[in-house]
C-alpha cells in the first residue's frame, strides 16, 4: 500500500543552524501538508501547498520556514535558523484531492527534531 | 476557543469490552477524521466521516456524527491489547481550507 515517507527519522541539531526535512508524498496525490506536535502537545498545522504554491499557512509559519518541491516526487520543510522551541515531530501528510472534497490526509512517520 | 476536545482525555478498558471516545468542535465541519497515534510513532487514519453522514462503519470501528451537537464518537468494539494508543478527531472547517484541526486526543489502553 502506498505510504508517505519521511526522513530523517530523527535530526539534532544547533540553535541557529538551518534544517531540512524530507518527504515524499504518495506519487498521485495533489495535496501537500506540513503539521507539527511539540512533545506532550496536540498536532498543529504548518502550510499547504498545492500546484507549486502554498495554499495556506498558520501563524506558526513565519520567515523562517519555506518548503518547496524541488522534483517530482519530494516535498520539503527548510527552517532557517532553529530555535529551541522547534523541537517538535514534524509530520508530512498528502491528499489526492482537496478540501471541496473532504479528502483523506494520510501521514507520513514524522521526523522528531532536537534543537540544542 | 479549542475545536476539536476529546473526552475523557483517557479510558483504560479490559481486552474485549467497547471503547468509546469523544470529539466535540465549535465551527461548521466539511469532513471529522479520526487518527490513531502508537506512542511517538506517525498518525494512522482511521476513518473520515463528511458532514452530510451520519455514522459510518470500518472493521471494529463505528464513527458517528451530530452536526447540530457538533460532536462525534468513536467506538471500538471488542477492544484489543494493540488498539492501545491515542486516539484524535480532527476537522476540516468550512472557513479554513483543507487544514486539519487535531483535538487533545483521547489515550486509550486495553488491558491484556
């Protein structure tokens, strides 16, 4: 069955050093998502991004985020200069459809994200 | 305001009996999508309900929706030891795209 796929499972890294995360969506789906969930909190959403554009983002995603679709088949989350407080699981999710058609969002495995 | 609370924020049942959880939301839903979380692992769907439907059935799984109570249940029945996890509502809202909204999440453990 096809499944979303994340990596690195697990990256750390210095505060103020900038990060990349990895996803690749499942191959037919349009839709893509970046959430995050902070250790002992609920999961929150980043940005959508659907033909080439975001979508939508949240009042998380500042200056310092940006994700991009650099070939067919990889969708990434740069942060530019970590702080402490991005320490979170990152969770990439993609939909075949959209929202007019209330379309399942299936996840990847996250990438847990140390920031010393 | 939250959208999308679970209760009870946990239930531990014995392996066999019916568990239920429940999410109530605050605005007006496209879709309610139920996930399920192992402990540090990736979220698992579980079942997605529209706002048009009612209940809809999976396997051991019974998810309903009131949309004039803005809530939703999930019922597992004869509960396993490896349904022990967590267990999130999340909804699509009309006025906000194609994000999902996760509630707290409701963890579940099944007793052996």
């Amino acid at each position: 069955e096809p499944e979303v796929t994340q990596t690195p499972s697990h990256q750390v890294t210095q505060m103020g050093q900038e990060v990349i995360l990895r996803c690749v969506p499942i191959s037919n789906h349009l839709y893509f998502y970046w959430y995050r969930q902070i250790l002992g909190q609920k999961v929150e959403f980043l940005v959508s991004f659907y033909n080439n554009e975001i979508s939508e983002k949240s009042e998380i995603f500042d200056d310092q985020f940006s994700v991009e679709r650099p070939d067919g088949s990889n969708f990434t989350l740069k942060i530019r200069s970590t702080k402490l407080e991005d320490s979170a699981m990152y969770f990439c999710a993609s939909s075949e459809l959209g929202r007019a058609y209330g379309d399942t969002q299936y996840f990847g495995p996250g990438t847990r994200l140390t920031v010393l | 305001s939250q959208q999308g609370e679970e209760d009870p924020q946990a239930l531990s049942i014995q392996e066999g009996e019916n568990a239920t959880m429940n999410c109530s939301y605050k605005t007006s839903i496209n879709n309610l999508q139920w996930y399920r979380q192992n402990s540090g692992r990736g979220l698992v769907h579980l079942i997605l309900i529209r706002s048009n439907e009612r209940e809809k059935h999976s396997g051991r799984l019974r998810v309903t929706l009131d949309t004039s109570k803005k809530s939703s249940s999930l019922l597992i029945t004869a509960s396993r030891a490896a349904d022990t996890a967590s267990y999130f509502c999340a909804t699509s809202q009309e006025t906000s795209g194609s994000r999902l909204t996760f509630g707290e999440g409701t963890q579940l453990t099944v007793n052996p």
